[in-house]
C-alpha cells in the first residue's frame, strides 16, 4: 500500500471492520471463485457467491442494504459482467455499491466500457490475492470517505492541495495557476484518488459534454497539467489503454 499522506479534512476514523462487510462475488469459474472467496474469509469479509449474472441480481436483491461491494468477472454466461454492472449502475437502490470488476489480459475496451457504466476499479487475470486485497480495501475506503460528509471545499493528495470553491490550486504551499480546464481536470483527480478515469469521462467531465473534444487533447491537457504540478506531477498515473488517475 502507498503511503500518500491521507488528506487533512479526513478525520481519523474507525474504519468498518471486514467481519461487518459484506461481499458477493459473481465469478463462474469455480476454482477461481472457490479461490477468491478463501481468501475474502481469510481476510475476515461476509461472502456470497453467484456463478451466472441471472442468479448475481438475484442475489444482490436478496441482499438488500447488506451489500457492500461486488466482485463481478466480466466474462460470464448469459447476462455477462457489463450488463451486471450496467444494471447495477442503473438502479437507484444499488447505484452507491461499489463494484470491482475481474478480467482477462487484453480486455481494456470491456474495462474502459465498465469503468464508464460506472464500476470502481478492476482487476486483471492472473492477479494476487494480495494486490486484489488491497485493491478491495480501497475502493471499500473511498465508498466510505463518499458517505461521509465533506467538512471544507479543500481536497488534499500528497503536496497538492486543491480549493474548488476558491478555484485555487497550491503544490507544497506554493499557489499554482491552472486553466479552467486543467483545474477542472485535477479536480475530477483528486475527487477519488486511486480511481481511474477513462478518456471519455474525463472529457465528459471537463468539456461538459462538448463531443468535438478528442481523446488527444485529453493527453495534452494532462502533459500540461502535470508540468505544472512540477515533480507532484508524478502522482498523476496514465493507465495504458484505460485512462489516467490520481495515485492513491
Ligand atoms: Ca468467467
């Protein structure tokens, strides 16, 4: 895990214990989920499991308000893993659970689409369970820090600090001037770090659905922004063929 220092508006809080949280895994490859779900308990997670997409509804149905995170392979029969997610993504009931999607080597247009449905994160076959533990734990970390409310307009990662209702942007204390579309940028960033953001939603985030953007100059404004981040820049990750995020 990365020892980023933890922004100062987060108070220090008590972090629910794994024995309290509640994972399904939709997965159809039994050694696989057989596998995962060893090592969920291990960890001291609650752990449902679904081997299709049908019975992975059904089961977060069934679950309720229980719920807090899916676990959800892409690649599944019948309903697969993005029509889950999408579905998911979809309801009002269950917009807010996180989802942490598994795929294969080579799937980055299934990863870019889930990301857009709105899934968390993902991670790619063969991983290690402790990579996908600390994977969990995080994006279990972020749904609990959006549940809670922000006590100032300041968000903070490493040395950078950013003020959204003063418009401001400071590096180690230093002010740093932005455009209105780099800041824009870094807030989208620094509003959930570790999660990646594909191109698109960058875009759409950014230019406010203006479609004559490219995915190019969502690169160059990058570049630029990472320039004058001066050596915080470094914190600003591309992930290949997925997008760009803020490391965690
Ligand atoms: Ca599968």
């Amino acid at each position: 895990m990365s020892t980023v220092s933890r922004p100062r508006s987060q108070p220090t809080m008590t972090k629910t214990p794994p024995s309290e949280t509640t994972i399904l895994l939709v997965e159809d490859e039994q050694d696989l989920l057989e596998l995962l779900r060893y090592n969920l308990v291990r960890e001291g997670y609650q752990v449902e499991t679904a081997g299709t997409g049908e019975d992975g509804l059904k089961r977060v149905r069934q679950m309720g308000r229980d719920l807090d995170l899916v676990l959800l392979d892409l690649m599944l029969p019948g309903i697969d893993g993005l029509e889950v997610c999408r579905t998911l993504k979809g309801r009002e009931t269950t917009a807010s659970v996180p989802v942490v999607m598994l795929t294969a080597k080579g799937e980055e247009a299934d990863i870019v689409r889930g990301l857009e449905l709105g899934a968390d994160d993902y991670i790619t076959k063969p991983f290690s369970p402790r990579v996908l533990m600390a994977r969990i734990g995080a994006v279990l970390r972020r749904a609990e820090k959006d549940g809670r409310s922000q006590p100032s307009s300041v968000v903070e990662a490493g040395p950078i600090a950013i003020d959204q209702d003063r418009h401001e942007v400071t590096v180690s204390g230093e002010p740093t001037v932005l455009t209105a579309t780099e800041f824009k940028l870094l807030a989208l960033l620094m509003s959930r770090a570790g999660r990646v953001y594909t191109r698109q939603q960058i875009i759409e985030s950014i230019h406010e659905g203006y479609a004559a953007v490219t995915d190019r100059s969502v690169d160059v404004q990058v570049v630029s922004l990472r320039r004058k981040l001066g050596d915080a820049g470094r914190l600003i990750e591309t992930v290949r063929g997925v997008g760009y995020r803020l490391r965690d």
